[in-house]
C-alpha cells in the first residue's frame, strides 16, 4: 500500500530520517500520490465494471509483464532466472483463459 497515509507517516515518525528535497521533487511526489494514484484506481475501477472476469483477469495478469518488459528496455535491467520463470507462469495463465473451452463427450 502507498500513497497519502505513507505520506503522513514519515512526517510524523521518520523526520529526523528523512533527507529534504527540493521543492520540485515534493511537487511531484504530491503529484503521484494525490492525482495519479487517484486516476489510476478510478480508471481500474471503471474498467473492472464494465468489462467481462476474462478481461478484467487478463489485464491484471499482463501487468507484471509490461512491468518486466519496461525495466528491461527503458532500464537496461536484466532479469533473472526467476524473474523469467515467473514470467512464463503468468503468460501460461494469460494463455489458459483464453483457451477455448473443452467440450465434454
């Protein structure tokens, strides 16, 4: 979890820990946790009622492979053997429920 009670928390509790930034960078955390958080989970929330459970499942299983894929390229991280194997169970389950169903004889 994250966002404004994140926030609040190291306010209260970690000041003397906590290393000042500049005023564009509180900008932009502020920015993060109260726009665009706020954006995303009302967008994920009109998406999740108006799309069918496939859809919805498979837009929620493709999210740790964008994420993967975007380190990899914009980052130049390297995943590891696990990272891979990991990947390869999501996209067999992204394959699984878009298996046509099997007809029972």
């Amino acid at each position: 979890m994250g966002g404004a009670p994140v926030f609040v928390g190291m306010l209260l509790f970690e000041r003397d820990a906590w290393h000042p930034v500049g005023t564009p960078a509180m900008l932009a955390l502020l920015y993060n946790i109260f726009i665009a958080f706020a954006f995303a989970y009302w967008a994920w929330f009109k998406i999740a009622s108006t799309v069918s459970v496939t859809v919805s499942s498979i837009s929620v299983l493709s999210v740790p492979i964008v994420g993967v894929l975007c380190g990899f390229v914009f980052l130049g991280e390297r995943p590891s053997l696990q990272e891979y194997a990991a990947l390869v169970c999501v996209v067999l389950a992204v394959l699984a429920v878009n298996l046509p169903a099997r007809k029972r004889q």
